[in-house]
C-alpha cells in the first residue's frame, strides 16, 4: 500500500480530486490532509471524505522536526502539495528526497516563485499578454518552484481573456492531470521502509 499525505492551504478541489481518483483503491491510500490554514475549505472536503486532518502553525513546521517525523510515523510515501502556500522546510525535502510534488498554475519557469500563486499568476499572464498558460507539475526543493519537472499541459489564452478565464481554464487542466501524475509518480517509488 502506497501512503499520500496532501498539504493544502485552501479551498482542497485539487485534493478532492485526487481523494476521488484513489477512492477504492487497494494500492493507494489517501493517509492524512495537512493544513496550515484552520479556516480553509479543505478541512470541510476531508471531513466528508473522511480523511483525517493535520492542522500546525508557522513555529511547528519551520521551528521543529514535529511534521518531518509525523509523516514518517505514518509511512507517507509521497506528500502532494496541493494549493498549499509555504516553502517546504530543509529537514522535510531531504527527508522526502523526490517524494513531494507540487502543482504550479502557469507554464514554469514563467510565473514562478515566491508571491507567484493563483489568481496573481494569472493576472500576470494576462498582463503579460501571453497566448498561452497552462500547469506544471514538479518534484519540490527548498526553493519556489525550482523543482524538477515531471509534467506540463498548456491551454490557449486569447486576448479578450480575463484573469478569470485563465483560471477556468488552467484549473480544468489540474483536474483532468494532476491525479493521473500523482498515480505515475507513485508507481515509480520504490517502497518506504518506516
């Protein structure tokens, strides 16, 4: 059995998409959402699908080791960030060596980094007046989106687009991509030993 935990920040439609794909699933189980926002729509998502709930605040996850040794009490053998908004702390990349992967909202390495996340990724696209957007999906470092990547898929931006065009648009693609990457991932992991 193959043990995701996913760290999500807000409204968690990438999470339950994924909690969907892997419903009934005997090889993969969906261990545990982490949250660093008590307020968040995840937690709601997770309640009703029955997955269990990690909230922790900024001293935990960049002063301690609590996180770190929690997921790997817990045998997680891949962690997905969805919609979540911190920088992975040192001691948890390197204890998740290629075992973290993130979904960005534009077409890396543009519209990258730090500040760059959902609605301002795509109001830069629009003001940049690109023709094209889409998603990346990448292993994560200890920098903003530097990651290597696994997976793009692009989606046309016309003119007349507006930030929430793009959005529609770009959110479509993480949908239809994200859970069949993370499925990818998985298969080429060899197994976590706690």
């Amino acid at each position: 059995m193959k043990r995701i935990a996913i760290f999500a920040s807000g409204s968690g439609s990438n999470a339950e998409k994924i909690a969907d794909y892997f419903a009934g699933s005997t090889d993969v189980s969906i261990e545990l959402i982490v949250s660093n926002n008590p307020k968040a729509g995840v937690i709601d998502r997770a309640r009703r699908l029955h997955i269990p709930v990690l909230l922790f605040d900024r001293p935990t996850f960049y002063q301690t080791d609590r996180i770190t040794h929690l997921l790997q009490q817990q045998g997680i053998d891949l962690i997905v960030l969805a919609g979540f908004m911190w920088l992975m702390p040192a001691g948890l990349v390197q204890a998740f060596p290629d075992r973290i992967v993130n979904i960005h909202p534009a077409l890396l390495p543009k519209f990258g980094g730090k500040g760059m996340y959902g609605h301002f990724v795509h109001e830069a696209v629009v003001a940049a007046q690109e023709t094209e957007s889409g998603i990346t999906i990448h292993f994560v470092n200890e920098h903003y989106d530097e990651g290597a990547p696994i997976f793009q898929a692009h989606c046309p931006v016309t003119p007349t687009d507006t930030p929430d065009d793009v959005a529609r648009k770009v959110q479509s693609l993480e949908h239809d991509h994200y859970p069949r990457v993370v499925a990818e991932v998985l298969a080429t992991l060899p197994p976590r030993h706690p």
